[in-house]
C-alpha cells in the first residue's frame, strides 16, 4: 500500500499563506539595518520598500508561470531539475536541505523567542540559552504539527495570517492619528541622508526582500494546491499586492511616530513605535511580533519539508525522506529532518547573519529558476498560452544577478566563498551516490527499521487523490 500527500488547499488557503510568508517576520521584526535600509532617509526606505514589493511581485508571477507548466511539487527543485538536468537540481536540493531552508526556519524561530520571551526580561538583556531554547520548543512544536496534519498546519497558517494583518492595521491607524495630529517632521527633506550604491542597495534589498520572503513557496507544494492553474497565480495577485501595501503603510507610520535619530538607535523598531503610541500596552506588541515570526515558521516549515521529501522522491536524498505518514499522509520524515536540521542551525544563530547568508544563497538559486522560464518561453513560444510578458522574468533574473554579484563586488567577504563552496561540495557527494548509486548495505536496513518505527510507506505520484472540488 502507497500512501499520497493530501490536497487540502484552496484559494483562500493558498492566498493565506503566500500572505503569511511573504509578510514573513515582516515589518514587526524590523530592526535597524531593515527598517532604515537606505541610510536613515525617509523616502529612500519607502522606495525601497516598494522596489521589494515590485520584485516580489514580478517574481511570484513568474514562478506562477512555471507552475502552470510544471504542475509538480518542489518548486525550484523541481523546475531545475526538469529544465537543467539532475546535477544543478541536486546542487539546489543539497544547499537548500542541509543549510538555507533550516537556516530559514532558524532565524524565524530566534525572532520568535526573542520576542515571546522579552517580557519575563524588561530591563535588562534575554540570556541567549533561554532564547535559544525557546526557538528550539517552536520548531519541535511546529514540527509535531506538520507531521500530524496538513489541515491544521493550513488552519494555522490562516489564524495567524488574519492576527497578523490585524496588527499591522492597528500600527496603520496609529500612523494615520499621528500624521493628521501634525507628526510629520520625518516627512520633511524625506530624501535627506539617502544613501546611494551598488553594495549598500543590495545589502538594503537584501534585508527588504527577507521580510518578503515566501512569495515563491506556493510552488513546492503544486500538488497539494486544488487546481493549481487557477489558484497559483490568483494567490498571487491577492496576496502580494496586500502585503506591499500594509508594509508601505506601517513604514509611514514609523517614520510618523519615531525621528530618523530613534530608528537607528532601535534594536526593534515595532517595540519603539509601540513605547511611543501605546505606551503601557507596548507588549501586545511584543506578542504580535512573537505570533507572526510563530505563523510565518509554520509556513516556512511546510514548505521546506515538501524540499526535502521532492527531493527523495527524484532519487536525489535518501529514500526514507520520500516517505509519508500511512494515516496522516504527511511527509513526516523529511520534516523531521528538515527540524533536526534547522535545531542546529539554532545553536550559533544569529538572525542578521542568517538573513545575509539566506538572501545571497536564494536569490543565487531564483535566478537560476528564472532563467529556465525564459528558456520556455523561448523556445516554446508557440505552444505556451504565456499569462506573463516575458519582459517581466527578464527583470527578475536582472535583479537576481544585481543581488548576486552587488555585495560580493562592494564589500567582498570570505563567507561568500564559503557559500560557493558548500555548493560545489555537493558535486563530491552526486556522483557516488547519486549518478553512481553506491548506496552501502546498511542504509537499507537502516531504512527499513526507521520506516517501521514512523509508520511510513513509499509515496507514488500516481497514487496522488484526485482533486477536491472547491468548497
């Protein structure tokens, strides 16, 4: 008997949780080197901001295309591995797996104990084992979760999703009371201070698109989408285009609350925002920041243990990982190795370095992705019925090796050789085991007693449930 991974997600359900990851930690998490990412300028923020949202938004549109085409699960995995053959594909999924998506899931999870444990602290710093352990609860919880049903993983992404934008309204409305009050001096000579560069605006957008982070994560899990043809690109365009708008409408309000001065000196910019406009009620805050970094580690959870178990499925991970759960139907063993994974990224976590390392790795990665749909659309120009002019994938991939190469030339760091690297390094590893399949004896035994003790059976694409009509 084949178990099969369940398709539970509708519009609704796919908008929410584009939504939910792509407001990511979002404007809630913002600290210093996010919130003021063009150098203290007003307006400079605000453009770039927007330039975030508008990549993001050409971005998810072209990953909507490819998941028309490819109507499989495993997002850019699955779209490298059928446009660039088994090696590139393996490099994603080794890369991805072992270091970005648990580095992912770790810097979500610090941002949530940091702020859910802030309030048993005031006055003095969190010690870092308390904020480390409290991580480490949120990815074992998130992970029982996942393994247990993809309904409720879905029900909680939706929750937290509406708790979320609810909060961000509430800073909204505060803004809105503030400059109608006359708080508009942050507003004057807006573009003072502007910072311009090829390295500082990378690193700006690097640290502006991390809070958009998730706008593509829809597409590793196509086949659990209820027809992905129309609900991919619809949740898209609802989704994207509201979280740009809420991100533009909270930064004004910052800027309305809290001098250029204060945001620099801001460890946290929605704690200050919150000291100046709430007052003693600053730690519904603190809470909302703790349950927007929890819902967008759910969503960030379900999407990178789909990576994993993609992977095993094409024969590029181990075979245990391609196996689902024979009543929960979820994809348990991959999730809990993406959790182990992202537990010990946790262990010499740092949030900012974690978003560097991410940003750089990913958009590495998105390029590449981009790069096949323009092969598509190219080469098969006269069968493709293109919902996307393909001027826009063009833009993308453009910024893609903008955001590559921007840092790398201004500032050169050691750790971005250490990036290429561990990426080459997989090469060493696809050859024997994968190309070769020189699997020793004991990984089969080993596979037999872990899949006796999970409960798990061999998942075939074929044995994929037929699509549930919309309720």
């Amino acid at each position: 008997t084949n178990s099969s991974i369940m398709r539970e997600r509708r519009t609704v359900d796919s908008s929410s949780s584009a939504a939910d990851l792509s407001e990511g930690m979002g404007t809630l998490r913002l600290k210093r080197e996010v919130g003021l990412i063009s150098a203290v300028s007003p307006a400079g923020a605000l453009i770039i901001w927007a330039a975030c949202g508008l990549l993001v938004m050409f971005g998810a549109l072209s990953y909507a295309e490819l998941g028309t085409i490819i109507k499989e699960s495993g997002g850019d995995y699955i779209y490298i591995l059928r446009n660039f053959g088994s090696l590139p594909a393996f490099l994603f999924a080794y890369t991805s797996i072992i270091v970005v998506r648990p580095a992912s899931m770790a810097g979500v999870s610090l941002s949530f104990a940091e702020y859910a444990v802030a309030p048993f602290y005031q006055g003095c710093s969190t010690p870092q084992i308390v904020v480390k352990c409290t991580a480490a609860s949120c990815i074992l919880l998130l992970a029982i979760i996942n393994c247990l049903n993809v309904r409720l993983a879905t029900a909680i992404m939706n929750i937290f999703t509406v708790a979320k934008v609810l909060v961000l309204l509430v800073i909204v409305i505060g803004g809105v009371v503030l400059l109608i009050n006359g708080h508009t001096q942050s507003f004057q000579d807006a573009f003072q201070n502007t910072t311009a560069g090829i390295g500082p605006v990378g690193v700006a957008f690097y640290q502006g698109l991390w809070s958009y982070d998730g706008w593509n994560n829809l597409n590793f899990v196509t086949e659990e989408l209820r027809k992905p043809e129309v609900n991919l690109p619809r949740a898209t365009m609802i989704a994207i285009p509201l979280v740009t708008c809420l991100y533009l409408l909270v930064n004004m309000s910052y800027f309305a609350a809290l001098t250029p001065a204060e945001l620099l000196s801001s460890g946290a910019v929605a704690i200050s925002w919150g000291n100046k406009v709430l007052g003693s009620w600053v730690w519904v805050i603190s809470l909302s920041v703790a349950l927007s970094s929890f819902g967008s580690a759910n969503g960030t959870f379900f999407s990178g243990g789909r990576v994993c178990y993609i992977a095993a499925r094409e024969g590029h991970m181990p075979d245990i990982l391609s196996m689902a759960h024979v009543r929960c139907l979820t994809p348990s063993p991959a999730l809990i190795f993406t959790s182990a994974m992202a537990l010990i990224m946790i262990i010499p976590g740092d949030f900012s370095s974690i978003v560097n390392f991410f940003s750089f790795t990913a958009w590495l990665f998105y390029g590449t992705t981009i790069a096949g749909l323009l092969i598509y659309m190219v080469l098969y120009r006269d069968v493709l019925l293109s919902q996307v002019p393909i001027i826009i994938p063009i833009i993308v991939l453009i910024a893609s090796v903008y955001l590559v190469l921007a840092p790398v030339i201004d500032q050169p760091q050691i750790k971005f050789l250490y990036v290429i690297l561990f990426i080459l390094s997989g090469i060493i590893v696809y050859f024997p085991l994968v190309h070769y399949k020189c699997h020793p004896q004991f990984l089969q035994r080993v596979t037999l007693h872990l899949q006796l003790l999970l409960e798990v059976m061999l998942n075939l694409r074929a044995c994929l449930p037929t699509e549930v009509a919309p309720a």
